[in-house]
C-alpha cells in the first residue's frame, strides 16, 4: 500500500473489529463488580421531606445505600460549573445525590450499591422517599412570567442574558438600520427539545488498589473526567487513571463531566474497597443525562430590493433546564453561527437563558448550529417570498466573497476568540450545490417542494491537543493522543496522517485515544475538533520523530539529512537506488543499550561501536528513542461551510412527509479522508431528519417526559433516509500545518431549515416551527384555508 495516504478513501480499520463483535464497551468491563442503582425522583419540583431506606436492608445482596447526608462535604457539594461566563449571572449545578430540594424528574436522590444490578433494582424499589411536590416551571412562556422558581435565588428563572451587536459599514445599529430599510418583516420562530439518543448510553467502572485509582467512563473527555475525580477525591492526579474504552456514540451529551455518577461510583469503590460498576439503562438516559434545541425566537429584518440584508436583530429565549453545568455554550453559539456565509449590515442578538423544571442542557450534535441555521434560513426565505425572488438568488446577494477572507463578523465566539473566518468560497459552494440538486430544472406541483440551507461551523476550538508517537525497534509506529473516539474513524484518520508524514504503511501504524496512561494532557472530542486539533498535533510530532530519523539514519549513511527521504519505511538518499535503513534499525540506534534483548537490539549496546567514542552516548539535550511528542493550539476556530438542498413530497391526504432527494456541498478544508468524511455527512443527515421531522422531547405541565422510551420518541429508520448525494469543495484552512477543517457536526446543522423550505415550496404557506409531523402539518393546512383557529 502507498505510504502517501493522506486525501485517500481508506476503508475504517477499526470496523472489522466493531463489527464483529470485539469491542469492549463499559459494560463488558467488572463482570465481578458490585452495581450500583439509583432512586431518581418522580417528580419535577419537590422538597425532600424524609428518606426511609429501612425497607431495603433486608434485600439479599444489598452491600450500601448513600443519601447526600452520607456523602463527605467534598463529596457533597455542587458539581463544577465547568465553563462560567460573565453573562451567565446565575450559574447552578446538582449535587451528586439531590439535597433537601429535586429540579427535574430523573434526578438522583439515593444511590444503592448491591453484589449485582437486580439486588441493587430491588433495593432501590423498596426505599421510600417523602416529597412535597412544588410548583413546577414548564416551558419557556411559564419560565419568563417568574410566578414560580426553579432556584428561590434566580429571579425570573433567568441565568444569562447577553447582547452582542455590530454595527453597520455605515455604523448604524440593527434598530436604525431596520427602520431605514426599504422593507422590513418580523416574525416568531420556535425549536423543540430532542436528545441525542446514543446506542450506548453512559456508564462508569471504578477500581481503588489502596493507592491508585483507575475508572473507565463511556466519555468523550477521558482527561477532564480524571481531573475531575481527583479534585473531588483529593487524590493526587498521578494516582488517578481515567480510560474511554470503546465508545457506542456520544454526539455531545459525553461531554458533560463529571457526572454525578462518574463521582459517586469511585468514591463508592474507595469507600468499600471493591470494584463498582454502574451503566445507564434507556429511561434513564431520557430523563437523567441531557437534552438540547428549545428555544424561542423573534426575527426583526430589514432589506432592500436585492434581497440584501441591511439590519437583523434577534432575540433568543433560550431553555437551560434545571441546571447549566456547560455553561452558555449553545445560546452562544446559536448566536453567533446564526450569521452563516453572509454579510449581514448591522447584526445585534440578545439571549435570555432560563431555567426550567426539565432534564439540564447541553451541546447535542450541532451544538446551537441547527436552531441558528434555522433562524437564518428562514429569514432569507421570508425575504425571497416578499420580494417574488428566487430563493437561491437572494442568498447569493448575501454572500462574503472569496476574495474578503479572512472576513471578521465582529463577534466573539464560544471560545473567547473573534469570530473571523479563514477561507471559503460560498458563491462556487452555491453554484456547485445548485447544480447538484438540479435547482434551476425544478418544476413545481402540488405536493412536490425543494428547499436548500447555508451554514458555516466553527470547528477545531481550542485551547489545545497533543500527540505522542513512537517507533520502536520493530519498525512499528505508536501514535497516542488525549482525546477520545465515539465512532468518528480517529484509528484510521491518524493513522493516515502518521503514515503519510513518515513514509511508512498504514499497517504499521497503531493508534490509540482517550487512555491517559498514554497521553495526559488533553481536551475532549467534541465541536468537530479531533482532526484538526489532535490531526496537527499527530502531524507535528511525526515531524519531530522524521527530522530525528533522518538525523541519525544520515551518520549512518555518512550523507546529509537534507538529502535523505523516508519511503516504505527506510530511509535513503534522494533519488538514489543505494543502500538504505530500515527505520527500525533507526529505532534502535537511537536508544543506547546497556543490554541486548534480542539481534536487532545487539546493534545499540556498548561494544558493538554504534556511537564514537569521543561522544557521549545520548547527546545533550537529545532524548534515548525515536519518538517525539507536540501539542497543536490555534489562534482562533476554523471556520468549516456547507450547503443542503432537498425535495420532499408531502402527501395530500395523509400530510406525510417523504425527503426524496438530499443533496449536500461541504468544504472542511484538505480532506484526510473523503470516505469518513462522507460518512459523517450521511450519519449527520440522518440525524438531522430525525430532529426535523421524528425527535421531540415532550413535557406535560406536571414536568413528566410523557414519551421516554424507544416506544415513543420516534427516530427515522434507514427507509426514511434517503441517499445522500455529496460533493468537496477544498478551501484550506491557513490556520493550522494540514489545512484542514472540522466535519463531525456539518451534516445536521441545516437539516431543519432544508425540511422547511422545502416543505414551505411544496405547500405554500410558511414553517415557522421544528420538527413537523403529519399531524402538525395537517392542522397547519386547516389553519391555511381558514379552518381551524390561528396563533401560536
């Protein structure tokens, strides 16, 4: 196989493996753990009156049961707020176990240890908890009227409120700007909770040897999980372990740490000094992990006969849940991602984020992407169907050139940084997506619509990741980096790039992530990070290891390393057929032996006259080993583009919704590989249609998740999902060494805003609300012809 593999559609090494049964997920790990259980509250507002765990002390197998009063005050106290931000004014968490007060239905209050899941089940049946049911909040209207309370100490439910605003080229705000414009439209949009439902839910196994803790969690943040469990348990950081083995799907909700299980279950270990185990059944998953999307928003646009947007001002009302443990990170990025590939004239956004009786949320594939994409979408449809133009025409109107990159939108980014974009080409993007779908030959008829959607996606957030790689004496290559796999094709994708940099055969290369015995310092996969974060850093450290193999391999060959090359795992002289070494034999040299372990370690030791005498050994400030260790940390985000177009059908009598074509356009700078990059686009379409026309989280007024189950919370099966036609375009990213960019979120993000246009083409009258069902589609019909009552 070529050792030039980087750009080259190499089938996912790890998938043999998956596929046939060998992974090893959290549950196939302490088949002799104790298990833990937990009894979560039934209700969504309530005070804890009493605990009465006598009943289940009799269960047979029953090892321990814990309240938050037997929990040590480190134990006990409020999980971390993990990213405060000055606008989130009201910042709260949960306890590991809840404390005199529940916020949500799901939340844990008791957690119970037995000898396996069954005892542990029954004891948690037995205990009795004595509520006084609250006033639940439900719901954005009910959270911002402030009649009841979430936290007695948030006035008016509120969190966080921010405003961000760029004034115009003519320094005009959003407000005089709109009301100068030629026209203007307002109007109200909404986004309902889902969740992102992965396979495997989550799930931690502790072990304590009296001295050393080691926990594997089903986690998309291996090293922040272990500083986490540390600082909770006082232990010193080298004494903890934290291992993700394979992961079954995270899409966000993984990253959330620590969980009050990922606590609770060491400390348990620690405390009984034997192994403990807990994973997450699927109730629990919908009610006690997290959800995402809700939000409320109210469009304000001004525009001239172009279609040209002058003045945008949205405000956001955004849903939080019970709790904000990440932060402000979705309203954050909903509102500065809701700009897309456009330049918009005079841009304010305003967010209120509110706590509600409801499970807490948090970045779900998308991340705040969909319902911005979404508003803006939308917006640029309202526009074309005012003016009687071509939809397609007027985002061209709006587009940032190729030729004004980097373009600054004037704004600050969910990491801290400017929001400054650093290469596309949107104008081609268009015309090549145009063509694609087959834009222009669309012909119309009743029930057959087409509808298309913009976005770009900041990708590769900082602060940092690293990468570690080894050759060793066998001519294997190790490559070892921080941040953890869920599916994303990390073991091929690197392993590409460390090939390719080294001149060696894939087949030679092993990759390992999320184990931090290997590799310490990192951040997490998330935010369509992982190849350009841990990609460059992968990429410098080969570079390190190749300059040192070529160091050595030129004494050896009496040339100069800048006249020697790397090819199939030797190193040799440019363009020469004579001798070379095997990096393998480099490996050797450069690790001086006292002792030989076998013949090709026998050319390192002391008297075998590998290094000059007059020299020590290891040179100074040189290192034994041909290995090599860097870290990548950008400036600022890349900023990764794409565009969506679809056909639907919907159907007369039922209001069914069928998606007949999709069609998608994605530049995330040089590609690693277009297959893994393709399927990421697929499983994110896929996705995307569930939450644009099957996944909602429902909530009745009592606070109760009424469809909670498989049963009831539709997801779109592989007949729903059409085939997904792709096409690159490649804009490298100037910020980073491979010029890559992001592409693990792009295919949800516009999904809702392509189903809507679409739909909005095929019926004829607006979508203002996501996801549409056929029960809410057939009412928005009566209400078109005048048959059933209006409002929202």
């Amino acid at each position: 196989m070529s050792t030039r593999l980087f750009g080259e559609p190499v089938r996912r090494r790890e998938d043999p493996r998956l596929l046939t049964g060998q992974g090893r997920y959290l549950d196939d790990l302490g088949r002799d753990a104790l298990a833990a259980a937990f009894v979560r509250s039934p209700h969504a507002s309530a005070r804890i009156r009493d605990v009465d765990v006598a009943p289940a002390l009799d269960v047979e197998g029953l090892v321990a049961v814990y309240t938050w009063e037997d929990l040590p005050e480190r134990i006990g106290r409020p999980l971390p707020l993990l990213i405060p931000h000055p606008a989130l004014t009201h910042g709260r968490t949960a306890h590991p176990l809840a404390r005199d007060v529940v916020r949500h239905v799901g939340e844990p209050v008791v957690m119970v240890v037995a000898s396996d899941r069954y005892a542990a089940e029954d004891a948690c049946a037995l205990i009795e908890v004595d509520y006084e049911p609250l006033t639940p909040v439900v719901g954005l209207e009910r959270a911002v009227r402030g009649d009841a309370l979430v936290h007695d100490d948030v006035p008016g439910n509120v969190g966080a409120h921010l405003v961000q605003e760029v004034p115009g080229a003519d320094g005009r705000g959003a407000a005089e700007a709109i009301e100068a414009a030629p026209h203007t439209l307002a109007f109200r949009l909404h986004i309902e909770r889902s969740a992102s439902t992965p396979l495997e839910g989550r799930g931690v196994h502790a072990r304590w040897d009296g001295r050393d803790l080691r926990v594997h969690s089903s986690t998309q943040t291996s090293t922040s999980v272990r500083m986490a469990v540390a600082a909770a348990l006082g232990l010193p950081l080298p004494n903890v372990e934290v291992i993700a083995p394979d992961v079954g799907g995270g899409f966000g909700v993984k990253i959330v740490h620590p969980w009050p299980e990922e606590i609770l279950v060491p400390w348990a270990a620690m405390t009984l000094g034997r192994e403990v185990k807990w994973t997450e059944d699927r109730r629990e998953h919908f009610i006690a992990s997290a959800h995402e999307r809700g939000q409320i928003q109210d469009v304000r646009v001004g525009f001239d006969d172009d279609g040209r947007v002058l003045g945008l001002d949205v405000t956001i009302l955004h849903d939080h849940g019970a709790y904000t443990p990440y932060g402000i990170i979705v309203p954050i990025v909903t509102s500065t991602q809701l700009l897309g590939p456009y330049k918009i004239g005079a841009y304010r956004v305003e967010f209120s984020s509110v706590y509600t009786n409801t499970l807490q949320v948090t970045p779900y594939r998308g991340a705040g992407r969909p319902q911005g994409v979404f508003c803006m979408e939308r917006t640029m449809d309202k526009i074309a169907r005012h003016l009687g133009k071509d939809r397609a025409e007027v985002r061209a109107a709006n587009l940032i050139g190729p030729d004004e990159f980097p373009y600054d939108q004037g704004m600050t980014f969910q990491d801290g940084r400017p929001l400054v974009y650093d290469s596309g080409d949107y104008p081609r993007m268009l015309r090549m997506l145009k063509e694609l779908i087959g834009w222009d030959d669309h012909v119309g008829r009743p029930g057959l619509g087409i509808g298309l959607g913009c976005y770009v996606e900041g990708t590769g957030v900082g602060p940092y990741e690293g990468g570690h790689v080894q050759v060793t004496s066998d001519g294997r290559v190790h490559v070892s980096t921080g941040l953890t796999s869920q599916g994303q094709g990390h073991e091929t994708a690197f392993a590409q790039i460390a090939a390719s940099e080294l001149g060696v055969p894939i087949e030679r290369v092993s990759v390992v992530t999320g184990d931090t015995r290997r590799f310490g310092y990192a951040v997490g996969t998330f935010a369509s990070r992982a190849a350009v974060m841990s990609g460059n850093a992968i990429a410098l450290a080969c570079r390190k290891v190749r300059e040192k193999a070529l160091r050595i391999a030129a004494d050896a060959l009496e040339a100069d390393p800048a006249d020697l090359e790397i090819v199939e795992g030797e190193v040799r002289v440019v363009g020469a057929p004579g001798p070379a070494v095997p990096l393998s034999t480099v490996a050797v040299l450069a690790n001086p032996l006292r002792y030989a372990f076998d013949e090709e370690t026998a050319k390192a030791t002391q008297f075998s006259g590998a290094a000059p005498p007059d020299r020590p050994p290891v040179a100074e400030g040189d290192e034994p080993g041909l290995e090599g260790r860097d870290y990548y940390s950008p400036v600022r985000s890349t900023f990764a583009a794409g565009m969506h177009a679809a056909v639907v059908e919907t159907d007369p009598d039922t209001a069914e919704i069928r998606v007949l074509r999709y069609a998608v356009v994605h530049d995330c700078g040089r590609l690693i590989n277009p297959m893994i990059v393709e399927g990421q686009i697929h499983g994110g379409v896929a996705q995307g249609i569930g939450g644009a026309l099957y996944e909602r989280m429902v909530y009745d007024e009592h606070g109760q998740l009424v469809n909670a189950s498989f049963m009831d919370f539709l997801m779109p099966y592989a007949t729903e999902i059409p085939r997904v036609e792709t096409a690159h375009l490649e804009t490298p990213s100037p910020l980073n060494p491979l010029g890559i960019k992001g592409a693990g979120e792009a295919g949800v993000i516009p999904v809702s805003a392509v189903i809507a246009s679409a739909v909005e083409d095929a019926e004829g009258f607006p979508i203002d609300r996501m996801p549409l069902s056929p029960s809410e589609l057939y009412h928005l019909r009566l209400r078109h012809a005048g048959q059933e009552p209006g409002g929202d």
